[in-house]
C-alpha cells in the first residue's frame, strides 16, 4: 500500500486530519514574527489546503514510492517527511 492508498482509506484519514493541523500550526508558529498573526494564520491555512490538495497527496505518493526492502518503519518516515518538505519547498518557490 503506497502513502496515498493509505491516507484514502479510513484508517489514514485520522492520519492525515492529524498531520494537517500540525503542518498548520507549524507553519502559523513558523511565520507569525515575520508576518503577523492574520498573515501568518492565512498563509498557514493556504500551507495546508496545499498539502491536502490531490495534486500535491498524488505528487508525494509517486515521490515516495513503496517501502525499499530492508527500510524500517522509522527510515520510511523519514524519508517520507523529506520528500514531503523538498516538494514543499518546490511549490511554495
């Protein structure tokens, strides 16, 4: 099951509802000292409608790809969140 089967399915919804409103708040608590708090909360809010959209959840997927034989749980993570930032960062360019 590849990243987007799994936050599809019911399980991985709760998953994702989670890991939005940490982005969110990350990223609000991120830029709030350079923006200002209504600006930091938009920008926050436009951060997460991204992450949520289907083209970026289907972008990360084929990024991502399949667990490599061998990879632990925790090295997928990691390299999940990776891969996660770089195409954050590519798209917010």
């Amino acid at each position: 099951m590849n990243i987007l089967e799994y936050l599809v399915s019911r399980s991985g919804s709760t998953v994702l509802n989670r890991t939005l409103n940490g982005v969110e708040s990350a990223v609000n608590v991120a830029t709030i000292g350079s923006l200002g708090e209504s600006k930091a909360g938009k920008f926050a809010h436009d951060v997460r409608a991204l992450v949520s959209s289907d083209e970026f959840v289907t972008q990360l997927s084929e990024d991502i790809g399949e667990p490599i034989p061998a990879e632990t749980e925790d090295e997928y993570v990691e390299r999940a969140k990776q891969k996660m930032r770089d195409l954050l960062m590519a798209k917010l360019k």
